[in-house]
C-alpha cells in the first residue's frame, strides 16, 4: 500500500477517536474504556471534568508502554504511534465537548460513538501503527508470546474500569459504556485486516510459487503432488497460511508466476499452532 495513503489512514483514525469521544461518549456521561477511560476516571477526580486533561493523562500512561515497543517492535511502528499520540492528545484538548448530547438518547450516542472509535482504532492498526494503551501491548505480546490472549487482558482491565465508572456514575453509565466498548472493538477488529487471518489454497503448475512464497512473504508452505481429474495433468497444491492485508501480495505472486493457478481463499478461520500472527 502506498506509504501516503498509510499516513492519511493513520492521521484519519487519530481524529475519529477523539471526535467519538468529545462530541459523543462525554456528553452522555460514558466512559471509553482502556487507559483513556482511565484517563477519564482520573480527570473527573482531578479537575470535575472527564474530558479536561484526559488526553494528556493518557499520553503519559503510553510512556512506559514505549519502552517496550522501542526494545521489541520496528521504528515504524513506534514513529506512527507517536504520531497518533501527538494527534489524539491535541484533538482531544483543542475539539469542544458538546455541553448536550447531539443524538436524542444515550443509547444512539454510544452506537455511533462506537462506530467511529472502532473505524478510528482500526485505521491507525492497519496503517502499521496503533492509537496507543492496549493496542501496544497487544501487538507486543503478539509478537513475545505467540498463544497468550490479549482479548482476555483487554476483557480485564475493561471489566476494572468499567466497574469503577459504574461505582462513581451509576450503572446505567457502565452498561452503556461496555456498549461503546463492544461495538468499537467489532468495528476495529473488521478494518484492522491484519487481524483477520486467511488459509489460501492454490494448485499450480508451477514449482516456484512455494519457494516465492517462503522467500517474499516469510510464510510457511505445505504442499504435495495432485493430478487434474480431467486433464490428468500432474500439478503441486500448495497450503498456506496468511492475514487478509497479505492476501494482494500473495495474488500478484501467483498471477505473475502463472496466470492460470488456481486459489480458494478461506478467511476468518481459527489458525492454531506454529503460525505468526503479524498484527501489523
């Protein structure tokens, strides 16, 4: 993908988060969830607002989360998270909250809410970067420890903050923030398509495609001999495993090396095992 587009999608998404949050989560009293709902616990308590210093709070909790990024993830990623960063935490101090909510009711806000934080977190994933809090942590423990559940650490701490707002704001407040929380997560994950893993099949004539496969893309290949039903052509079929964003690149080097390959494309199938879960 071309490296200004990737910069545009990552610029985009550092603005929509911001916007879900100022224009729609805090004027119907909702929390975001993850370090910026802690963020905005912690504003409350300081300043009577959740919305006056949380976008500076939350740029300090990714400060240590930086080092472990800055030891194990590329500059790449880490120059594009800092970027968006540099716009939540701007974004989040300059756009006015709304004083009334802008939809009619609670429950309308923490959709739409949800929808443009999802489509905002998912935007700055799949340009190789990240919005930041538990989006680093998930891709470093993705990338030190293949099998252990971000889901589940995410489910936690959520669960914490959450309870905590419900404590300080009601429990109406909690059950619509965990609304916000559930559809931003939905969204993010189905534009994040690095996220989305595919099991590609391809029968070929062609003996090079395996290797072209190892080589270009570092992805493992199973394959073994077939022959055609109909033609009795003695031909190679060849299993690999890939994330949807590899799925263009995989095309063209099939294309390329032989135009009549044929490929079946499988995605959102569990994957276990020795697989390398690129998140970015």
């Amino acid at each position: 993908m071309n490296k200004t587009f990737r910069y545009l999608e990552l610029i985009v998404g550092s603005l929509l988060y911001p916007v879900a949050i100022n224009l729609f989560l805090v004027p119907a009293g909702l929390n975001s969830g993850g370090l910026i709902g802690f963020a905005q616990i912690l504003s409350w308590l300081f300043m009577g607002s959740t919305a006056a210093i949380a976008g500076i709070i939350n740029f300090c909790f990714n400060i240590p989360l930086f080092s472990l990024a800055y030891k194990n993830l590329s500059m790449g990623f880490i120059r594009k998270t800092v970027l968006s960063l540099v716009i939540q935490t701007v974004a989040m101090q300059s756009i006015p909250v709304a004083q009334t909510m802008i939809l009619p009711d609670v429950i309308s806000n923490a959709l739409l809410a949800g929808v443009l934080g999802g489509l905002g977190v998912g935007l700055c994933l799949r340009s190789g970067g990240s919005a930041g809090g538990m989006d680093i942590l998930g891709v470093y423990l993705s990338k030190v420890r293949r099998n252990f559940s971000v889901g589940k650490l995410s489910y936690a701490l959520n669960a914490v903050i959450l309870t905590w707002n419900g404590i300080l704001f009601g429990m109406q407040s909690a059950l619509y923030s965990l609304l916000f929380v559930m559809v931003c997560y939905f969204v993010s994950d189905r534009v994040h398509i690095q996220n989305i893993d595919v099991w590609a099949l391809i029968i070929t004539v062609n003996p090079n495609i395996k290797h072209e496969i190892n080589e270009q893309m570092g992805r493992g290949v199973t394959w073994w001999n077939g022959n055609g039903a109909y033609t009795g052509r003695q031909q190679e079929i060849l299993v690999t495993c890939i994330n949807k964003y590899e799925v263009r690149q995989l095309s063209k080097l099939v294309k390329t090396l032989d135009p009549d390959a044929f490929v079946i494309l499988n995605d959102g199938s569990p994957i276990r095992g020795n697989y390398e879960k690129r998140l970015v």
